[in-house]
C-alpha cells in the first residue's frame, strides 16, 4: 500500500516494452486509481490480508501485450542470459 501509482506511467512505458504480458498486484484501496492509469491489456490483482494471511483476487484477466518489442526485451538480458534463449 506504501507504493505510488504515479510511478506507474513512466514504469508503465519501460514495461510495455519489454514484456509480452503484464499483471499489476494492488490493493483494495488503491484499484480504481490503478486501473484509471494501466493500459486495458494489464491483468490486476488485489492483495487483501485475511486474519493475518494475504489472499489475492484476480480482477482482470491478462491479455497479450501489443506493445511488446522483442529485440528491446533481448537488450534486457545477460549475455550469459542471451546464451540459453
């Protein structure tokens, strides 16, 4: 709950980039501003503390990023990361 959502546009533009799907972990308090900010493409989780155990609740289904850049996510790499793909 201590994150900013703010943070989520400019992070938002770097992963778009480089990963092919998404999936945004929130809380209760913080999912309708979350979910005014993240592209439709994004699946969201709600993490909720339950006697003292977080339970998580899925609200968006996951959908293929059509953002996604392959060779910017390959840049993302090690090389010895690079040898094994």
């Amino acid at each position: 709950d201590k994150d900013k959502i703010d943070r989520l546009a400019r992070q938002g533009d770097y992963y778009n980039k480089v990963f092919s799907k998404i999936t945004l972990v929130t809380t209760e308090r913080k999912l309708k501003e979350a979910l005014d900010k993240i592209p439709a493409f994004w699946g969201v989780i709600v993490a909720y503390d339950m006697k003292g155990v977080v339970k998580f609740r899925h609200i968006r289904k996951i959908s293929t990023n059509p953002l996604f850049d392959k060779e910017l996510a390959l840049a993302t790499l090690w090389k010895s990361e690079l040898t094994n793909v």
